[in-house]
C-alpha cells in the first residue's frame, strides 16, 4: 500500500515537472511573467507622467490665480499667501477624511 502511495506521488511530481518544462519551452509561464512585469511598468510610468502633468497644471493655476489676486489688489505677495493657505486647508481636510 504504501509503495503504491509513493510510486503515484512520484510519478505526479515527475508528471508536474514535465509540464513545467514543457511550458517553459513555449514560452507559457517566464514570458507571461515577463510581460505582466513590463505590461506593470509601462502603466506606472504613464500614471506617474500623468500625475506630474496634472499637478503643474494644477500648480501652474494657481500661481495665475495669485498673479491675478496681487496684480488687481496691489497686495504685493499677499495672493500667493492667500492661494497657499487655500491649499493647506484643502490638504488638512483631505489628509482628515
């Protein structure tokens, strides 16, 4: 009974082996590693130029909002104060949540 148990045992694990092999000459399980990885990069890296674009943009408009706050009110600086306090408050209460 028992050498019967480890003759199957054996003979799967020979069997999952052969398969492993046999889906390594094709190409099955390293390239769909390979590509899953580059696949992964390539998304990361279109996220990451996609959250810098946006956040100059966001930034680029609120130095114009600033710009336009002194330039009408003569405050010599005092926009750029206000628009950062703007932004610090936002920050504060999406950091809350």
């Amino acid at each position: 009974m028992q050498q019967s148990i480890i003759d199957f045992l054996r003979g799967f694990s020979k069997s999952i082996i052969q398969g492993f092999i046999e889906a390594q000459k094709h190409g099955g399980i390293e390239n769909s590693i390979e590509e899953g990885i580059e696949k992964f990069r390539k998304k990361l890296f279109i996220t990451g130029v996609a959250i810098s674009l946006a956040g100059t943009g966001f930034f680029l408009t609120l130095w114009g909002i600033a710009s336009a706050i002194d330039a009408t009110f003569v405050m010599r600086g005092l926009g750029y104060v206000l628009i950062g306090l703007l932004g610090v408050l936002t920050g504060a209460l999406l950091y809350k949540k």
